[in-house]
C-alpha cells in the first residue's frame, strides 16, 4: 500500500544527483524518483555533476552515477565527489556488466544494470540513504 499524503510529506526528502550521458535514462530516473519524492538534480556528464556538487554541496545524498561516460567515468566522478563530500553515498548503473573496474575503490558500491525497474531503483536508492545516517 502506499504511504498516506501525511506520511510521505513528514518524511525526510533525499536529493540524488544524477549522472547520465544518456538524455532518456536521466528522465527515466528523475521520472521515476520524483514520483517517490526524491529531489533529483540531473547532469548530462561528469563534470556537470561535479559543478552541481559545487553548488548544492551537503545538500546531496546520493549520487547516481552511470559507469561508462565520456570524458569522466561513473568511476572518476565518484572519487572526485567523495572527496569533496566523504559522507556522500554512490550508486552506479551500467548497461556494461563487465565494466566494473572501480571495485577496488568501492567495494560495497551497489550496481544496478541496464535496463532497471523502477522498483529496482527506488530500492537501490532506499538502501543507500538509509546507509548514509
């Protein structure tokens, strides 16, 4: 069942950054997340993202980052953004199973493949925001 109007608006709202090349999967995932309540700041690539970090700073408590991007990976982009903001959360999509070389820098990051449902998804973010404290 879903939560009354009186439960989702006295509940905490998360802002997700969300980082994809891909012009459809960013409304997907804003679409998507919205609908939940998030707030969602989309960036087309990498370093729109870390301009948006610049910006809205604390103010982010996820970031959603596709691993294969140009010009500054899913994986770069997030260890630039945690060192900026060592509490932020990251989780990666990629339409890439094999391309999952930043293990060694985040070994608990969660993964969701191309193509996600929503339930995925706002699954996915759940847990991370939870993780986050």
């Amino acid at each position: 069942m879903a939560p009354s109007k009186t439960e989702r608006t006295a509940r905490r709202v998360y802002t997700v950054l969300v980082a994809d090349d891909d012009e459809q999967v960013r409304a997907l995932v804003w679409e998507i997340l919205a609908m939940e309540g998030y707030r969602v700041l989309p960036a087309r690539n990498g370093h729109e993202a870390l301009e948006v970090l610049g910006k809205h700073g604390d103010g982010i408590d996820l970031l959603l980052a596709d691993v294969v991007m140009p010009r500054l990976g899913g994986r770069d982009l997030a260890k630039r953004a945690c060192e900026l903001l060592p509490h932020l959360r990251v989780l990666f999509i990629s339409g890439y199973g094999d391309n999952l070389d930043f293990r060694a820098d985040f070994p608990d990051a969660v993964v969701i493949e191309k193509p996600f449902t929503p339930e995925q998804l706002i699954a996915a973010c759940r847990t991370e925001v939870k993780r986050r404290g």
